[in-house]
C-alpha cells in the first residue's frame, strides 16, 4: 500500500460552509480506504486563514516531508483544493514545493491535481481563481456589513477590543475594571501633567495590568491617549459613529 499523509484546513470566518476538521478529517480516511492507501498521518489547521502566517500544520507537514525518516510517503491528500489554499499563487507555490520533494498531491474532489498534463494545470489554475474570487466575495460582504453597521447603526463593527470596553449582543460596553485604568491614565496626563514614561512608571508600580497582561510602556501611553472611542468617537474604514455612551474621559 502507498503511504500518505492528509492535511485539513478549516478557517474562522467560513467554518459554516466548509464544516469541521473532523468531516474533512473522515472525508480523507474513507477516500484512503476507498483507493488502497495508507493514510499514515493528518497534520491540520483548525480556524486560520488561506495565507501562509500562522499555519503550524502546513508548517509541520513540510517538517514532516523533509524528514529524512519519512521518505515512505508518495502523496499528500486533501479534501479539496481551496483547503490548501484559496490564493492561486499561493496554491502554486505550495505545489511545487511538493513537487520537488517528489510528493503527489491527492484531492477528494478534484483528479490529478498535480499533473504536468497542459489541461490538469489549466483547470487546478481556474479552480484557484474561482476559490480566490469566492474569497474576494466573502470579504467584500463582510466589509459591506460591518461599514453599514457602523453607519446606520451606530454599532461596533468588529476589531480587537480596547481596554475598557467588552463585548454584548456584538456591540461594545464599558468595562469599568479596564475603564478606571483609562480614567487614571487620563487624570495623571490632563491633570496631573505626567509624561508617558512616568504614567507608564506608575502603573507598573501600582502593579496594574495592560490588556494583555504585560507591563506599561510609553508606546502604549500614546496610544491610548490618541484613541478617538475613548472620548465616544468609533470609527471603521474611515466612517465616524458618535457614541457618548462609550465615552471614558
């Protein structure tokens, strides 16, 4: 039997309509028995996009595949092309780097992928435009949506979150444990005169947390004094929302 590895990919954003890892992950092992292969190993990427950042399983797939233990292994296979990537050029790529390690590429959906045959390429190529122009799509609704929420709603359109604020029914609230540190920082610039090192200073000797758990720097000071929402202005993609309920100072 020929030895071959699976790969998966879900991503966060279009996990309605691609399923879980796991119908791919079974896909995968009843095409295997199907057709006589040896599915050895199914490296995977759960809730990350179809670019290369961030993959730790495409990452450790290609580990695999150049590990010299492991030159059993013949093919790669997927459940569908656009798992690999939606991106043509990225789908190229990643072929031919299979390619030169002597690797086929297997997909439940699509025959022959990797195939030198002029036809095999051209449709592996139209199928990546077509994922690629999906994505565009997909993207293009989502910016829609947010821009009209914000604009005729007057509500959070998505992003990181700011100290001080939380997330309720997908729009932002005050959350006044974080919200008395953007108060205090405030008061000691406005009131108190502080520079942004001796702000930061202070905070870190009163042992208060940043978002992320760290220590205060000046870099950080700065940028929470030029946020516009801390004084009730929210903004996204260049449109402004007046929220006098989020205000902070």
């Amino acid at each position: 039997m020929q030895k071959i590895i699976g790969y998966c990919r879900v991503s966060t954003d279009n996990q309605k309509d691609e399923g879980t890892i796991d119908i791919q992950r079974q896909a995968l092992k009843e095409y295997a028995d199907a057709n006589g292969y040896e599915l050895v190993k199914t490296f995977e990427d759960e809730g990350v996009s179809g670019g290369l950042e961030d993959r730790a399983g495409l990452a450790e797939m290609f580990a695999y595949l150049e590990d010299k233990d492991n030159r059993e292994t013949e093919a790669v296979l997927i459940f569908k092309l656009d798992r690999l990537a939606r991106d043509l050029y990225i789908q190229e790529h990643l072929i031919k780097k299979l390619e030169a390690l002597n690797i086929k590429l297997i997909s439940t959906k699509e025959a022959d992928l990797a195939s030198g045959d002029p036809m095999r390429k051209a449709f592996r190529q139209f199928m990546g435009i077509v994922s690629e122009l999906e994505k565009s799509f997909i993207t293009m609704r989502m910016t829609a949506g947010r821009k009209s929420k914000i604009k005729f709603k007057q509500k959070y359109a998505g992003g990181g979150v700011a100290l001080g604020y939380s997330t309720k029914d997908k729009d932002l609230i005050i959350d006044e444990a974080g919200a008395d540190t953007i108060r205090q920082i405030f008061k000691m610039k406005r009131y108190q005169r502080k520079g942004l090192r001796e702000i930061a200073r202070e905070l870190n000797k009163q042992g208060v947390a940043t978002a992320r758990g760290g220590e205060w720097h000046a870099g950080t000071i700065k940028y929470i004094l030029a946020n516009p929402l801390y004084k009730g202005n929210m903004f996204y993609s260049g449109i402004e929302a007046k929220r006098a309920d989020l205000a902070l100072f």
